[in-house]
C-alpha cells in the first residue's frame, strides 16, 4: 500500500493541502463529466480515478465512499444553479416580476449552458434513495428562495402558510416543465420557456394571494410568489425575457434525462 503523503512536505512551491485540494477537484471534475455523459450509474471508483489519472488510494483521500462522492456533485452542481439565480436577481429592476423572470430565466438558460446540470438534476435518479433525498432538499431550497425574496421585496410574512403553498407548487411545477423541455416533450426555445412560466407563475400567485395579475387588470401586482409590486395601480411592470445566450435557444440535449429524473435542482 502507498504510504501516505507528509501533511506538510512542499512540492514545487506546492503545498499538501493545496495538492489535496487539486486531487479533490479533479475527481468532482471526473465525476460530473461521467454522469452528465452516462447517468449517476456509471459513476463508480475506477472509472472516476481512471477518468481523473489518479491512483484508487487518492480517492479515499478525499471521499469516504462512492455516496459520498456523488453527494458532492449534486451539491455543486446545485450550488452553482443557486448563484446564478441569486446573481440574476440582484442584478435584475425591483419589480416583484422582474425579480420572477430574472430567476426563471437564470435556470432555464443555467440548464441549457451546460448539459451536465441538466443530466444532473434531471436524470433518472431512481435506485439511489440519497439522489431522492437530494432532489427532495433541492425542492424545498428553491422553495425557500422564493419565499425569502417575497419578503426582502415586498415585505411578505414566510410565515404565511399560503406562501409555502405557492412557492412549492411553482418550484413544482417549474421543475416539470423543464424535464418537458429537455425531453422534447414541450418544442420550445429558452425564451419561450421563460416567457410562458413566468407569466403563467404570476397569473397563479395572484389568486392566491388576493392581488391581481398582470394579465387581470393591466398592471403586475405579484411577482415572486406574491410579492406586491409598490405601483399596484400603475402600468406593468417592464419585466423583459432575459437573452438567450448564443445556442441555448434549445433544450441542450437530455437523453436519459426524462420527467421521472430530479424535480428539484
């Protein structure tokens, strides 16, 4: 067996744990290349490590065992979605639906950039109860999200059970229409995916919540789950489609990733 590596010992002006580091990042790397290439399946030891051109005792360096390992690309990967999403939305106007598309438009055009989230969150998870669990904690993140914006933007209480309510039904039903849209099942462009869920999410909060939308009087009054837009009265707010970057005006190609894969991301 090979001795481990000196805790402290340089190399190259490189230290251990900076060599470690490196290993760790090359088998995530490995790892995510072979799941959005074959499915969560085909992730196993020796193809990581082959994959990465590390020994097998490097892997045990950095992750207990295979559950391990494929928990921490799930994580990223989600992770990665999640900054996007915040990132759009700080970036996007203060209307309540503005603050709706900028998030839609950040994890349709997020899948899209990069198939391998796609396959990621999307695939067929089933035989592995810790992806379920994953998908399950992923749901209610997003969820969550979306009910912490409500109140940073419009002052609602998360305590309002309604809210909980909408918000998992949108993440829900967003989450559906994605695995649609990456299975062929809905022909359409990102735009268009992004055009039609967020009007549609916004037309569902308002009942809900007693407000009316942007489609039932003229002006938006609830975006990001009933969040009120402060010009209840006035002209709509000026949300655009948030632009397709050069080829993600298509669903990137998803086989093996149907509707019966990950519904939360």
């Amino acid at each position: 067996m090979d001795a481990p590596e000196a805790p402290s010992r340089s190399y190259g002006g490189r230290s251990a744990a900076d060599r470690r580091a490196d290993r760790r990042a090359r088998l995530l790397s490995a790892a995510t290349d072979i799941w959005g290439e074959q499915g969560w399946a085909a992730v196993t030891m020796r193809g990581v490590c082959a994959r990465a051109g590390l020994t097998q005792r490097y892997f045990y360096e950095s992750f207990a065992d295979r559950d391990a390992l494929l928990a921490a690309v799930w994580d990223r990967s989600l992770h990665d979605v999640l900054d996007l999403v915040r990132v759009a939305m700080a970036e996007a106007g203060p209307a309540p639906r503005e603050q709706l598309r900028a998030a839609v438009g950040a994890f349709v055009h997020a899948m899209a950039a990069d198939p391998r989230k796609a396959r990621i969150g999307f695939g067929d998870h089933a035989g592995s109860a810790l992806l379920e669990g994953r998908r399950r904690d992923a749901m209610r993140t997003y969820a969550d999200l979306m009910i912490e914006q409500a109140h940073r933007v419009a002052g609602v209480s998360p305590a309002d059970p309604r809210l909980r309510v909408m918000a998992t039904l949108a993440v829900g039903g967003l989450t559906e229409v994605i695995s649609n849209w990456l299975d062929g099942t809905l022909p359409l462009t990102a735009d268009e995916v992004i055009e039609h869920t967020a009007t549609v999410l916004d037309a569902a909060a308002a009942p809900a919540l007693g407000a009316p939308s942007a489609g039932a009087g003229g002006s938006s009054s609830v975006g990001v789950v009933g969040a009120r837009s402060p010009s209840a009265g006035g002209s709509p707010s000026a949300g655009g489609v948030v632009p397709s970057p050069a080829g993600a005006g298509d669903p990137p190609s998803a086989e093996g990733s149907g509707a019966a894969g990950g519904r939360g991301r």
